[in-house]
C-alpha cells in the first residue's frame, strides 16, 4: 500500500495540472460527486475495508478512519451548500444592479446589511458624522466668542466701535435707531448719506468740514448723525428735534431721493417747527432736490438752477446774519459753483451772495426755521466756501436768540 501511495505522488509531482476559472456552484458539485464515487467504492469487510484500484493493487482501510472520512465529507457538504446560497444572493443582487444600470439610473434601494459586523460598521459612520457635526458647530462659536473678547480686550469701552462692543456684551446698541435697541438720541447736525450721495468724494469734504465723526475702528457712516432714509423710522424721531440742522451734501451720483408723502410732511414739519435748518448744498441736483421734496404753505418751490460765472459778491441782508464774518466775495472756480435765477427765488428768499440775475447763496425762511441753500459742490476745499458752510450752521443759533 505504502509502495503503490508513493508512486501515486511521483506520477501526480509529475503532472501540471492547470485548474481554470470556474464558478463556485461547479467546483462544489464537483467535490460532492467525488465523494459519492469514493463511498461507492467503499465494501466493508469485518474491521477492514478493501479499495479497489484499478486492478492493480488492494488497500485495506480500517472502519474508524472510513467513519472520519464520511463525517467529514458531511460536513463539507453543508459548507458547501451555504456557499452556493452565498452565490446565489450575489448574483441576484448584480443582476439587479445591472438592472438598474440598464434603465441609466442606480438602483433606488440600499442594499441591507448581511452581518452583525455590516450593521455596526454603518451605524458607527453614521454617529461619527454626528460628532464631527457637533464638534465643527462648537468650534464655531468658540472662534466667535474668542473674536468679541478681543475686541472688548484690545480696546476701551470708550474707543471701540459701540455695535460691536455691545453686540459683544449681548444686548443692543447705542446709535441709529432701529425695532430692537430703541429710540436714538437726537445729534444737533445731522448729515444725509442716502440716495446719490458720494461717500469718498465730496459729501466726506462736507463731513469733515461740519465735524461729524464715523465710526473709531471702521470708519463706516452710522449712528445717529448720519440720515439714510427719509421715510426709515429715524427720522421719523429726527423731525421733532428743535434747534437742529439737517445737511444735504452735493448729490453727484444721482438726482437724490424722491421721498413719498410721508417723508414729505415730515420734512415740512421739521423745517417750520423747532427752530431747524435744512442746509442744501451743491448743484442742480441739489436745486431739484427742493423742488421735489420741500413744500411750504403756498404748495412748493420751483427754483430754476443757473450757471453764471464768479466771482459772486455778499450782498447787504447778509448784516446781522451768520454770512456777516465770511468773505466780501465768493470765488467761483470753473464750473463748480450753480446757483439758481433770482426771479425764480419766492417773494420771502433772502440772497447773501449773488452776481448778475443767479443767487448762489440764498435762506428761504419757512414758519420757525428756514431752507438755505449753497451752491459749491465741495469737490475740495476752497476757505471762503468752507466758512460759508460753518457759517450755514449757525443758523439755528441766531434764530433762537432772535425769538
């Protein structure tokens, strides 16, 4: 027996033997064949059992070691008939995924977990996702609270930007009136910085020149000097402040604001009660601007603008008026003084600077305060203009005491 096992592994080390690509299902109906044929060949004979091969010779194979073999080759049978289940789950889920391919979509299902281990590993992702969520939403906002206790660190209550030290503090701030922090105070000079006006040009010109600050740390124009909309709800604080005035700058970008007639009365009432001045400056945009939104008891004004060139000389009614200590005359560099016709002007207009038939300087009083009017469109700073401005504010002073 010994002799014919040896030479059954010489003639098989010297075989080649190539196995090809089959499927699964094959090779395991292969191995369950083979065995039937094994058992098949099996006789028993007492405690020995004889295998026939080929003729040649007889091996005796004792029953214990027969049993081993049958019970192991059960066992092979059932592992592989779980592999061919196996097999046939995978192929049922590719033919529905080329199913799905075929239609030029995905396949609209998940396929399901197959094992405890699947469900954990998913599930797990799944919380991991949660954290890291949680986790970024947390960095977040320590990165914000680390910004606002530097800025309420590196600056004085005093010195930083009041929005965003109070925003930082948590409650409302100080400044242009809005639903959530209540009403504003009240600035005596106020400066429009709405519609068609031209925050890096001249309109900052007349800013600097009036004295109205922005804010420390990023210079941007708000807070209660600075009027963006006539029919917002600051002004609709602003128009029964008293001894006050409310600066227009040149209107360079645009025509200004067309107001409804809301903003409209509300201007009216700011100009005829408390002692106010509405200080128009620049051209005929400027012109228009009080034609279109300023009216009287008579119904309006219909100023004409008019270019005439200078210089413009201060006239008599300027005595005993702010205009009194500026310039005997008013230069008019090129093309950047306007004025309007002085037969356009109504019968109560008061003309402090003029030349030929235009007025570039003129007060229209209107009940308890008044409308002036400069016609410099402060594209830089020439001194005669400058003080005719300051003088401009000034106004409201003169009147209180006249009264």
């Amino acid at each position: 027996a010994a002799d014919s096992l040896g030479d059954g592994r010489r003639q098989g080390s010297t075989r080649s033997v190539v196995w090809p690509r089959v499927w699964l299902g094959v090779f395991a109906s292969a191995v369950v064949v083979s065995g039937v044929v094994l058992l098949a060949g099996l006789s028993s004979q007492g405690s020995r059992v004889e295998l026939q091969g080929d003729g040649q010779k007889v091996v005796a194979v004792p029953e214990k070691l027969l049993k081993q073999m049958s019970n192991e080759l059960a066992m092979d049978s059932k592992t592989i008939k779980a592999l061919n289940q196996h097999v046939s789950t995978l192929d049922s889920a590719v033919a529905r995924w080329k199913s799905g391919k075929s239609r030029g979509r995905a396949p609209t299902t998940k396929m399901p977990a197959e094992t405890d281990e699947e469900r954990f590993l998913e599930a797990r992702a799944a919380k991991s996702a949660e954290n890291e969520k949680a986790i970024a939403m947390a960095h977040a906002k320590q990165v914000l609270a680390e910004k606002q206790l530097d800025l309420l660190r590196d600056f004085p209550y005093w010195a930083a930007n009041s929005g965003q030290s109070d925003a930082a503090k948590g409650h409302g701030q100080y400044g242009e009136w809005r639903v959530n922090r209540g009403p504003p105070y009240v600035a005596a000079t106020t400066l429009f910085s709405g519609t068609g006006v031209n925050k890096g040009g001249s309109a900052n010109l007349v800013r600097r020149i009036v004295g109205i600050k922005t804010s420390f740390r990023f210079h941007k124009w708000e807070g209660d000097s600075f009027l963006t909309d006539f029919d917002g709800p600051q002004f609709r604080y602003l128009y029964r402040n008293v001894h006050s005035q409310l600066i227009i700058p040149p209107l360079e970008l645009s025509g200004g604001p067309l107001l409804g007639w809301n903003a409209i009365h509300r201007l009216y009432l700011y100009v005829n009660y408390g002692y106010n001045s509405l200080i128009v400056t620049g051209g005929p945009a400027s012109a228009l601007f009080i034609n279109s939104n300023v009216i009287n008891t008579d119904g309006g004004y219909d100023l004409e603008p008019k270019w005439i060139d200078g210089p413009y000389e201060r006239q008599a009614a300027a005595a005993g008026t702010p205009f009194a200590a500026c310039a005997a005359t008013l230069p008019g560099p090129g093309t950047q003084v306007h004025g309007v016709a002085i037969s356009s002007l109504p019968r109560e207009a008061i003309s402090y600077y003029e030349t030929g038939d235009v007025s570039v300087v003129f007060e229209i009083p209107s009940g308890e305060g008044r409308v002036i009017f400069l016609g410099f469109d402060f594209t830089e700073p020439v001194i005669p203009w400058v003080h005719a401005l300051i003088a401009a504010t000034q106004f409201t002073e003169f009147g209180a005491d006249k009264r």
